[in-house]
C-alpha cells in the first residue's frame, strides 16, 4: 500500500491515524449493501469472551484469540445461517441442485471477505511500518538540521516493540523538535521572504545558498541570515536614495524644459512623474518598489534608464541655454542697433520664460523680425557706425594710414551696402573701443602729469610776483597753502608720473610695434622735447638773473664814481623788466604747441 504523502517534517500520525483508525474500525456492516440485505436477517455476531485471570490478578472477561473467536462465532453463525436458509429455501421450493448453487456461492462469497479482510490488514500493518520509517527520516533529518543528538536506538529497528508502541515513542520524541524546527523554519522564511523580494526590486539574482531553509536550522545559520537582511536593507536604502535624487533631477530638468510628461510618448517620462509620493514627514519617498505602469521602481535596469534620462535631459538643457544666449545676444545686439524702445524689449523679455521650446520659437520668431528691420535701416546704421568710426578715430589719436587700413569706409555705393559690410563696420567699432580702452589708463596718467607740467608754470609765475604777499589775514594763509600744495605736486609726482610714463609708454611699444601717440604726437617725443625746453628756459632764467645782477653791480660802480646817467639807468631798467615779463607771457607751450598753454 502506497504510503501517504505529507510535508517534510509533518506529523505522520496525523495522517496514519485516521486511515489506521478507519482499517481498524471495519466490520462486516462496512460490506457492499447487497451483502448487508443478505445478513440483515441474521443474529448480529457478538465477540467472543471468556472468564480468565487479568494481567493485575483480578477475574474478567478476556477476549479470545482470532483463530478460537472465528471458529466458534462461525460454527454458530453457520448453523444458525443452514437452518434459515432450509426454511427459506423450502418455502420457495428449490431443488437440490439450486440449494448447491447458492451454498456454492455463499461460500466463495464468505471467503473473499476473509481474503479483503486480511489484505485490509496487511495493509493497516504495512502503512504502520511506513509511517515509522518516514517518522525515523523526520527525526533524523531534523536532528540533522537543528544540530541536536538523537538516541540511535530510536533510529535502529525495534523486534521487541509492537508497531504501535514503536510509532509512540517516535512520536513523543518528535513534538519538541518539530516545535523548534517550526519556529526555526518560521524565523528563516520571513528572512527568506524579505530577500526575495529585496532581489527582485533591485533586479539581482540571488545565491542559491539562500533558497535552503530546511537543511540547517541552527542559530548560526538564522544568523547569517538575518545578516544578509541587513546587508540588503542597506543596499535597498541606498539605491532607493540615488533613484530619488535622480527622479528629483529629472523631475527639476522636465520642469525646467516645459516637458510635460502626462502628454509625452515615453513610458519612461510618465513614470518618473508618478514615481515619487510624500511621506508623513513630507520627505520624499518610492510610489512602490517594483516598476508599475506608474512607477519606475528600484530595479538595476530603472537606475540605467533614469541616469541616461537625466544625462539626456541634462544635455538638451545645455544646449537649449546655450541656444538661447546665442538668440539673447543677437536679439540684444540687434535692439541696440535698431535702436529697439525700451518699452518693446521689456514686454518680449516677459513674454519668454524658461527654457521650452514655446521660448526657442518666440526667439526665432524675434530674430526673424529684427532682421526684416535691419536690412531696411541697412544704410542708416551704416552711417551711423561711420560716425563712431571717425569720434574712435580721433580719440585714440589715429594716423591716416592707421586710418587708411579700414577699406570698408571706401564704400559709398548705397547698392552695395550689406549685412557684410555692416558687420566689418562693427568689428572695426569694435577694434577701436578695445584699443581706446587700452590707451584710456595711459591717457589718464599724461592728463594728469600735463595738468602738473600747467601748474608749475603758475607757480613759478606766483613765485616772481611779489604783491601777492600783500594779502593779510586768512586770505594770505589760503594763498599760502596752495602754492605749498603746488609746490609739492611738482616736486613729487611730476618724477613719479615721468617715470611710470616711461615704462608704460616703452610696453605699449612692446605690445603694439608702435609708438604711443596723444593728439596727433609721439608722446616720448613729446616728453623729451618738454625736458629740454624746460631746461632751456631755466637756463635762460639763470642767464636773465646774471645779466641783471651785473647791470645793477655797473651801475653801483658807476654811483661811486659819479657817472651816474639818469636817462641810461632808466633805460636800462625798463629793459630788463619788460624782457623777463614777456617772455614768459610770449614763450610758446612747452613741448606742444598747439596744446599746452602757460598760464601768465
């Protein structure tokens, strides 16, 4: 008889008890019903008892052996059986050869009961004996997995023991561990379970060491288990946090873009806008684990497409803005141009926000417009940048053939006025502004040093004035402390600037294979031809002052020897005096004569 099938570790009492229970428990009323219509009529057969002694030595009823049981209940069952069998045949009226006929047949029908009783309980011994073996591999492999020693008797075969008692003592050894095993079994398969699930929503495999919780349900092994889970809560918050961040990128770059995502074609953009959910503490949190039509999940395969998404969106980002300052920076050059009311360019400046597509068309459509605009005020603005072109001319004090190397101002066929020809008029614009803004700082200190060069011709003018220290009082004070202040001017930064001129000067050289000219003249030159002049004139001061000095030694010579001449004297002073004075009110600028005038 095929044994049971059951669970690893169950009970297999709990499925041979009942079958036992129902082999045991056959009787003749279990037979087929024709079988039971026939013996309906008989006496009911009662157990077969005698009076002996008990196993504790009082007097009972003992139940007979089978053999002793069955051949008396049989003798009686039969010859109670013949005589109403006699009576019924008689009354129906069979003959002999008919009586033989259901005797025969009484008989073979008597002896396949006792046939299918025996097999019935062949067969109760048969599922006990397979009940033991399976309730001795039970308590093996359990000992086995929870690492515990089973006496090896329990193991071995038992030929003293009936089955019933063999299978007890299995039995009762077998509550504890399975109690333990279960529990055991319990602990591992929810860490089973939660490393399961951690695998699929990260999208790995996991290790066939991990699918065996039968084997080896020791603390060491629930252990190493519960590690694993700690291992993979960490891995899952890890990944959850990076798909966060990037689903927070995306989301930023779609926003930024004006991608809306429940009208986009990709599954994946609709997915990245449903994906996140608050929690109670309103951080962000995963819509769900696993990938939905909604949600991209944890997976290796969602960080993938999420970091290609970002990188894409994060690229059409860079190349919308730089598009954008493209169009921004014509657009803006163009208003400047067109000379664009200011009232226009603001209303188009908010008229675009952000970095959508909506904003690239208005910018192009901007763009489009101006240009229309442009090409009608071609001549203005050519005009216009010619004029510009002639006031940079004169401030960076431009030669003619510095003047001569821009060909576009020898155009003066309005027919061939072009965008070209605008254009090389602005980068000449250009070219001249850069190039007066690296003179501009030279420029300064030349402006600064000619306005000292201006106050030391004052000063030494004061200087020769005498009726200036007529003054009294605050006035004599003030007047006093300017021509300290002059005084210190010239004598300390008039080196200082000279100097700083120098090296200035000798690098715009350097840098720009020419001399560096302010209005219209190398000023070294100019420089150098101050210096000399200066020195000439003090030359002349000093030359003055001798001559001066030896006409008044004459003319104390000529007292003490009585030539005394009025009219000579007098003409002599007058002399003098009007030569000093008009030269210095006559003397040409110096080292510029077209620019620096002495203040008399």
């Amino acid at each position: 008889m095929a044994s049971p099938s059951r669970l690893p570790f169950q009970s297999p009492s709990a499925i041979s008890r009942s079958q036992l229970d129902s082999l045991r428990t056959k009787t003749p009323s279990t037979l087929n019903k024709n079988n039971r219509s026939h013996l309906s009529a008989f006496t009911p057969v009662q157990p077969v008892f005698t009076p002996r002694e008990t196993p504790r030595g009082s007097q009972g009823l003992v139940l007979l052996s089978p053999s002793r049981t069955i051949t008396e209940s049989l003798n009686v069952l039969a010859s109670s059986t013949a005589q109403q069998l006699e009576v019924i045949w008689d009354e129906v009226g069979y003959n002999p050869q008919e009586r033989a006929s259901q005797l025969s047949d009484l008989l073979v029908r008597f002896r396949d009961q006792c046939e299918q009783k025996i097999s019935e309980e062949h067969g109760v011994a048969e599922t006990f004996r397979q009940t033991i073996t399976d309730a001795k591999e039970e308590l093996r492999k359990t000992g086995e997995a929870l690492k515990v020693d089973i006496n090896p008797s329990l193991l071995q075969d038992s030929s003293g023991m009936t089955l019933t008692d063999e299978l007890s003592n299995l039995e009762t050894t077998l509550d504890g561990l399975r109690a333990d095993a279960e529990n055991a079994k319990a602990e591992l398969k929810e860490s089973q379970e939660y490393l399961i699930e951690s695998h699929l929503a990260l999208g790995l495999d996991l290790d066939q060491k991990w699918n065996d919780i039968e084997t080896d349900l020791t603390l060491k092994r629930r252990q190493q288990f519960h590690e694993k889970v700690e291992e993979m809560k960490e891995e899952v918050a890890t990944r959850t946090s990076t798909i966060i961040q990037l689903l927070r990128d995306c989301q930023h770059l779609m926003s930024d873009l004006a991608i809306d995502a429940q009208s986009s074609d990709s599954d994946l953009d609709r997915r990245i806008a449903g994906s996140l959910a608050r929690s109670k503490d309103s951080s962000f949190i995963m819509a769900s684990k696993f990938e939905t039509e909604s949600c991209t999940g944890i997976s290796a395969k969602a960080l993938e497409s999420l970091t290609d998404r970002a990188t894409q969106l994060s690229g059409e980002k860079r190349r919308r803005k730089g598009l954008l300052q493209e169009m921004g920076a014509e657009i803006a050059m163009l208003w400047e141009q067109l000379r664009i009311p200011d009232e226009e360019q603001h209303a188009f400046s908010e008229s675009v926000k952000g970095l959508g597509m909506e904003t690239i068309k208005k910018g192009e459509q901007e763009l489009k417009r101006l240009n229309s605009l442009k090409n009608k005020m071609l001549g203005t603005l050519i005009d216009e940048a010619r004029e510009t072109i002639r006031s940079l001319w004169l401030d960076t004090n431009a030669t003619e053939s510095q003047k001569d190397e821009f060909d576009g101002m020898n155009v003066t066929d309005e027919a061939l006025f072009d965008d070209e020809l605008l254009d090389s008029h602005e980068e000449y614009v250009h070219i001249l502004q850069e190039r007066l803004e690296q003179m501009r700082p030279i420029m300064q200190i030349i402006e600064r040093r000619e306005d000292i060069l201006r106050q030391r011709i004052e000063y030494e003018e004061l200087q020769k004035d005498s009726s200036r220290l007529n003054q009294r009082g605050a006035a004599m004070a003030k007047q006093l402390m300017e021509e300290e202040k002059m005084a210190r001017r010239i004598k300390k930064e008039l080196p200082k600037l000279t100097k700083l001129l120098v090296e200035k000067l000798a690098e715009w050289k350097e840098c720009n294979k020419e001399e560096f000219q302010y209005q219209g003249e190398v000023y070294r030159d100019v420089m150098k031809q101050q210096d000399e002049e200066w020195k000439q004139h003090k030359e002349d001061e000093m030359q003055m002052k001798r001559k001066k000095k030896q006409g008044q030694q004459q003319c104390d010579e000529n007292k003490l020897l009585g030539k005394v001449v009025q009219s000579s004297t007098a003409g002599t002073k007058r002399t003098s005096g009007s030569t000093s004075k008009a030269g210095l009110a006559q003397r040409k600028p110096l080292g510029n004569k077209n620019r620096i005038h002495a203040t008399t």
